[in-house]
C-alpha cells in the first residue's frame, strides 16, 4: 500500500476513534439526563438532568458535524495531484499534511503526519506552493512531493 493510502487510512482510523469517543459521552450525558420521575428528587437533581440534556445536545451537534467531515473526507478524489487541493498529500522536509479535513499531528515511520481543512490558515499558505517552494507558516516548510 502506498505511503499517501497509509496515511489517509490512518487519518480516517483516529477520526472515526474521536467519533466514537463522542458517542460514548453522548450516551453517558443523555443517561444522566433521564431521571426516574416517580422518586424523590430535588431541585439540585433537576439542575443536573438539565446539564445533562445541554450537554448531550452539544455533544449530538458536535458529532453530526464531526461525521458530516469524515464523510465528505472519504469521499474526496484521492488519485494523483499536482496541485495542492482536497485530497493532496503534502510532503515536506517535517511535517506532511493531507489535505481535506483537520486532524491531530501523529508518527508513522519518524515521520510527523496532520490533517489540514481548507478552513485552515494553514490552508492558505499551502494552496499555491508546487515543489520545491517554500512556505513560512510559523516556520519554513519546503515541499518535496504533491501526491
């Protein structure tokens, strides 16, 4: 498997982890928002359920948002480029980024690996670079490959 698929697998793979983290505290929010009625209760047990429902609100648009970016990222043309755009794969003399949805920094074989969103300001700097540029983003980047 070629180094540009590792990666995008990878990236998926920690994404869909995050996800499920989310669902897990999502259950554990919208169970803690379901008080027995029939028992006694008091006002500081309803403040909590209420905590809890705005809790798992949050959580249930931030995990609707959260797979609506995992599924636009899959379905992104991934071939080869020779531009940076959705889908690219950057490579650099340090950080090498995949382009199309943010994710956390991580290693694969020494090498450091990101996420980037055309969202990001990142994003901008990248956009118009081809091989061999230079890019200042915090500190210099020069890109070696565009997959």
């Amino acid at each position: 498997m070629e180094l540009k698929e590792i990666i995008k697998n990878q990236i998926i793979k920690n994404e869909q982890a995050d996800l499920d983290a989310l669902k897990k505290m999502y259950e554990i929010y919208s169970g803690a928002a379901d008080l027995d009625e029939e028992s006694s209760l008091g006002h500081e047990d309803f403040a909590k359920q209420d905590e809890s429902r705005e809790s798992a609100r949050s959580l249930k648009l931030r995990i609707n948002r959260a797979q609506q970016l995992l599924d636009t990222f899959k379905r992104f043309d991934f071939g080869a480029k020779t531009k940076v755009e959705p889908g690219a794969f950057v490579k650099t003399d340090s950080l090498n980024f995949m382009i199309g949805i943010a994710s956390a920094i991580f290693e694969y074989k020494g090498e450091s690996y990101i996420g980037v969103n055309t969202d990001a300001p990142i994003y901008q700097a990248l956009r118009t670079a081809k091989i061999g540029d230079k890019i200042v983003f915090g500190r210099e980047y020069q890109i070696t490959d565009i997959l």
